[in-house]
C-alpha cells in the first residue's frame, strides 16, 4: 500500500529524454513550515527498466513543474533495495504528485551534506566502478548536497557524437574535494537556460566561475547500466546560486 510523503526537491535533471527526481524528506511542522530531514530519496518509475522518471510524471497537479526547491506530496510503494543506488524508492504512477510550496535557497545551509571525501577510485576523475558503492558500507550514498568548492569551475563546448551523427554541447564541472580531482556531466537544465549554454557553445572551451555569489551542487551518480559500460558516472544535478 502506497504512503504519501512531502519530498523537497533538490534534483529533476534530464539526462537522454529522461529525468530523475531526487530531494530529502520534509515534515510538516506548525503553520506552514517544514522540518527538512537529511535523507534522501531517488524516485524511481516501476515502469521504467532504469526507473526513470518520463516528463509527463513531473507535470503536477494543476499544470506546474517539478522544480528545485519545491516540496512535493508523492505516493511511494517502497524501496528498490538497490545496494549500488540505495536512496531509489518506487512511486505509485497511478497517483498523480502534488504541488505543496516552494521554500528558498536559504534552507541549503541547513541541509547540505558534509561528507569526509567524494566518489573515487584510481585514476578516472569522472567514474566509479561497479561495486564501489556497495563497498562503502553503513555509510552507502549515491546524492549529495554540497557547498561549491572555491576552485569549482564550469566549462562547455560542442562536440561530435562518437556514435551518432549529431553535435553534442559538453557540459562539466571541475573540483578539488579532500584533496582529490572531480569531474562531473551538468545535467541541470535550468542553469544551462539561465545562462543561455547551448546558445553561446562553439567547438572552443568556455567557462563560468562562482566566485561571485554562494553556490551549492547537488551531486549524484549514475545506475550501473550496460550502456555506460558498468561504471557510475557522476552527475551534477543542480546548480543552486543564491
């Protein structure tokens, strides 16, 4: 039997036509306010292989958008049990999710996670093997909430697809965390529109720096998959500017 719960979004990121939708839990407290817990969730669509989530799902009741920042009321039938994603829970589809309020970016600092080190292992900045995450233990997580590091820099630039005749707009974001080089696909549609990415990408690198405003990342890494050749790619989701 499916329970309903309040999620505050902080990730609908498209990647392939698909989006994935993830936040941490939020309780209604007096009044109109939220207590913000610090576990997150993953929705998965049970119709989904993969569970992604199809476009049409984050359409809310009413005609508005999933976006970052709302909190949220879903139907959710359980956990997916997924040692390599174990923040993935199922939502019932046939329950349409709801529009409950919007808070702002000040409620980051009071939720951002504070983990010892980043997703690594040998050489590769911008991957993880398969059974990295189950090798984490107690401490097992695939999102995360972040500060954005002082050195953290977006860059972006066309490309030919390797596979497909097409062009592709690049987008990664490069960061030092613990001492250790990292390297994440930006799969945040909102900034790539803020700041008007696929109009201004040529074939030469560019980039963005966020010395000037406060900044938080949230990060997450891939389903293991065999089209992205058994590895967690990383992932940053959104790109919060206050």
């Amino acid at each position: 039997m499916a329970e309903t719960k309040h999620i505050l979004v902080l990730a609908n990121s498209v990647r392939d036509g698909k989006h994935c939708v993830a936040g941490k839990f939020a309780a209604p407290i007096e009044g109109a306010k939220f207590k913000i817990g610090q576990k997150w969730i993953r929705l998965a669509d049970p119709r989904d292989p993969e569970g992604a989530v199809l476009g049409q799902t984050t359409v809310l009741a009413g005609g508005r958008s999933v976006r970052p920042l709302h909190i949220i009321k879903v139907a959710l039938e359980g956990c997916c049990d997924d040692p390599n994603h174990p923040e993935d829970g199922r939502f019932d589809p046939n329950q349409r999710w709801e529009y409950v309020a919007a808070v702002s970016t000040d409620v980051l600092a009071q939720t951002i996670d504070k983990p010892g080190q980043l997703w690594h292992e040998g050489s590769d900045d911008k991957a993880v093997p398969a059974g990295y995450v189950s090798r984490m233990g107690p401490q097992a997580a695939t999102l995360y909430l972040i500060k954005a590091p002082e050195d953290a820099v977006f860059t972006f630039w066309k490309e030919q697809n390797r596979f497909e005749n097409r062009i592709d707009t690049k987008r990664r974001m490069t960061f030092t965390y613990s001492g250790q080089s990292q390297e994440f696909s930006v799969t945040d549609p909102s900034f790539t529109a803020r700041h008007r990415i696929f109009d201004r990408a040529t074939g030469s690198l560019q980039s963005l720096r966020f010395t000037d405003r406060e900044t938080y990342f949230c990060l997450s890494l891939t389903k293991l998959s065999a089209k992205f050749s058994r590895k967690h790619y990383k992932i940053c989701a959104t790109i919060f500017q206050k």
